[in-house]
C-alpha cells in the first residue's frame, strides 16, 4: 500500500474533539478524493475542497483526512466525509527515512506526494503543516506528527 496518512488522535488524546464532516468536491475527475488523502479548501472554486497536492504547506487551508472516496465523475459534482479537529496528531512516513536525526523533531515540515503516496517532507522546513513529534528509525520512516485544520 501506498504511504498515507492516518489520525491516531488528537495532541491532548482526547480523540472527542475531532468529528467528521462533509465535503463537497467540484466536477471534473473521477473519485478524486480518497482516504486518507490530505483535504485542503479548494481555492480555485469557493465552497468545495481538494486533495492536497504536492509541496502543501501553510498557506493552504487543511480541513482534514479523508474517511471516503468522493462520488464526483466527470460531469457532476461530488461529496465525501473527512475527519477534522483543531490539531489532529497522525501516522505519517518520512519521503527519505535514511536522513531521519532526532535534530528534526519539533520542527515543521510540508507534503509530499509521489504517485499516490502521502509522506511528509523532512527537506522542506519553509511554512510546514506537519510538526515532527517522533519518528520509529530511519529504515521504516514511520512518523508521528500533529497537523493544524482551519475549522
């Protein structure tokens, strides 16, 4: 499976606090959303949202993670739920876990995604959405990390 992004809870482990909502994606593309898929506001169309895309950093606005797949096709709009809180604390892989050191941890880091895979680019401190918390080695790259949303 590719590398996704999955909430675990909230920064104060009171997982309450998140709920879900729906989101409403702009025709055009087939099932465009799926889960796990970062969701940001989409800029371009007011009121819809849009998987975030590569290089996402804090001049998007996060709504959250996607729960489901989005029904939009070609021709009609579509919605999707996606899960949302203040600070959500996700599962997130490293884009290259050998260059993994404890130095990182704290700071900020933006998204990456490659051919399906959400990973958090530790190469790219400039305005990140992701504060590293922790991280297993630098073989797996399997990060913790809290992720801001604009409720």
């Amino acid at each position: 499976m590719a590398a996704v992004i999955k909430v675990i809870n909230t920064p104060d482990g009171q997982f309450p606090k998140t709920f879900i909502r729906k989101g409403v994606v702009k025709a055009g593309s087939v099932e465009s959303i799926k889960p796990v898929y970062l969701i940001i506001k989409d800029s371009g169309n007011a009121g819809y949202a849009i998987a975030a895309p590569d290089a996402t950093a804090s001049t998007a606005e996060v709504l959250g993670v996607a729960t489901s797949t989005s029904n939009d096709t070609a021709s009609a709009d579509g919605t999707f739920e996606f899960v949302t809180g203040a600070a959500l604390l996700v599962e997130i892989k490293a884009k290259t876990p050998g260059s993994l050191v404890s130095t990182m941890l704290y700071d900020q880091y933006t998204l990456d995604v490659t051919s399906g895979a959400y990973t958090l680019d530790q190469g790219t401190t400039t305005n990140g959405i992701f504060r590293l918390f922790d991280f297993d080695n630098t073989t797996d790259g399997n990060c913790i990390a809290t992720l801001s949303c604009n409720l």
